[in-house]
C-alpha cells in the first residue's frame, strides 16, 4: 500500500454512516416492495439497485 493513501484512525460513526444508509435504503426497498404496487415498485427497484450501483462505482474506481 503506498504510505500517501494511508488515512489516521476514524470515529465508528463515519466508518459506518454509509453502511447504515445502505441498509436503510435496502429495508425500504424491500417493504416498498412487498407492500405496493404502481410508483411503490418502481421506488422499491431504485433502493434495492443502489447497493449495487455503489459496490460498482467503487469497484471500477479501484481498477
């Protein structure tokens, strides 16, 4: 690992505010999902999609 791209200790709350928003969204998703129909699923498909669009942007970003 180049020692410019190391980083100092983090709090817990910032190590985890993005996880946390992820399965907040992810929960969403799925209740908006099991619980509507119309707009409800397309909202539920959008929440379910953006773990999967922020594993992508980061994967590509590191290649």
């Amino acid at each position: 690992m180049n020692a410019s791209r190391r980083i100092g200790p983090q709090r817990a709350a910032s190590v985890l505010a993005v996880p946390a928003m992820l399965l907040v969204a992810s929960l969403a998703g799925l209740i908006l999902g099991l619980t509507g129909d119309g707009w409800r699923d397309a909202a539920a498909s959008l929440l379910l999609a953006l773990p999967v669009l922020i594993f992508l942007r980061s994967w590509l970003r590191r290649s």
